[in-house]
C-alpha cells in the first residue's frame, strides 16, 4: 500500500510540472507571434510560419521546455498507472 501510494504521489507531481511546462512555453510563443504578425487581439493565433507549427521559430530553450513536460506527462501517467496497479 505504501509503494502505491508514493507511485501516485510521484505520478501527480510529474502530471502537474509537465502541464506547467507546456503551458509556459505555449504562452511565450504566443506573445512571439503576436510581436511578429500584430493581431488585433491576443487571443487570435496567426498560421504557423513554415514548418511544424510547435517548433517554429522556437528557441533551443523552447524546443526543451516542451519535451521536458511531454516527457513529465507520460512519465506521470505511467506513475498513476502503476500506482492504481499496486493498490
């Protein structure tokens, strides 16, 4: 029960630092792009530049932060996977 438990644990941790991380990098891309094209508001989204619409114009420091927390979110959801096994 205890191993169930710090598996869960562990899961939720990783779950909430990855949506962090992704949500993060999708808001300083966001801001980029409205450097960029101008639109009249914050919520329109210009097309992707050329390209994957994810990477484009992506720093290194980007490019990181996204696998970073695609890789937490998996990560945690196999925590939470196991965790709900054991118990």
């Amino acid at each position: 029960m205890l191993v169930a438990a710090v598996t869960i644990g562990i899961g939720v941790v990783c779950v909430y630092y990855g949506a962090r991380s992704l949500r993060v990098g999708r808001a300083v891309r966001r801001l980029r792009d409205r450097d960029r094209t101008g639109p009249s508001h914050p919520t329109d989204w210009a097309g992707p530049a050329d390209g994957d619409p994810i990477e484009s114009g992506a720093t290194l420091a980007d490019r990181g932060s996204l696998e970073r927390g695609v890789v937490l979110l998996v990560l945690g959801a196999c925590c939470l996977l196991f965790g709900v096994l054991a118990a």
